[in-house]
C-alpha cells in the first residue's frame, strides 16, 4: 500500500513558476513509476509527466515539455513537478500517481494504482 500526498500549489501569475511535491509512504516507492496527471474543470485528466524508477527515463505531454521538469528523490519517497513559464492554460487540480509501467505505457493512467488527493494549480492571466 501507498498513500500519497501532494503539496505545493497555490495562484501564480502567467509566465510564473511553481513546484508541486508528493510525498509517498512505504518502503517500496522506489519500485513504481511516478506521474503526475492534471484536470481541469470541464476536462478530462491528462497525463503531464512522469518518472521510471532509474529516474534516468521521463516523459512529457508535448504542452509542457521544456517548461516542466519532473524528478524523483528515492532517499526522500518524494517525486517533484517543477512547472515554468505557466500558462493560464495549466490551470488544473494536479495529482500525483504510482504504479508499475513500462516505458511506452508512462502516460496511460490506468497503469497507475495509487493517486493523491491532488492538489490546486492557478495561473492567471
């Protein structure tokens, strides 16, 4: 079991950064891929980003690559989404997710078993 725990968002102005944070319990974190997913109101969730264990295999949705960073720190049972540049079009409730994937399957988030509870990013125009 994993129980995971976003932090970190909060109203920021366009072309702003923020870095969201989840922290997860139990002693096998290192062992699942990490993603985070978005919803806006009125929209589906999205895959963002995500992160394989070796931390060295990432992967993005085209909206967000080269302003978006995502990292892991094993030691820390921390996954991070450092988001640049944001548009008020990356208004959403972000959440974290765990599960077991392989590398082309990174955006599918029905590889994921475990999700936070998300938390609130607003850009503003």
């Amino acid at each position: 079991q994993v129980q995971l725990v976003e932090s970190g968002g909060g109203l920021v102005q366009a072309g702003g950064s923020l870095r969201v944070s989840c922290a997860a319990s139990g002693r096998t974190f290192s062992s699942y891929v990490m993603g985070w997913f978005r919803q806006a109101p009125g929209k589906e969730r999205e895959f963002v980003a995500a992160i394989m264990w070796s931390r060295s295999i990432t992967a993005y949705t085209d909206s967000v690559k080269g302003r978006f960073t995502i990292s892991r720190d094993n030691a820390k049972n921390t996954v991070y989404l450092q988001m640049n540049s944001l548009k008020p079009e990356d208004t959403a409730v972000y959440y974290c997710a765990a599960g077991t994937a392989h590398q082309w399957e990174l955006h599918i988030g029905e590889k994921y078993i475990y999700w936070g509870q998300g938390t609130q990013v607003t850009v503003s125009s």
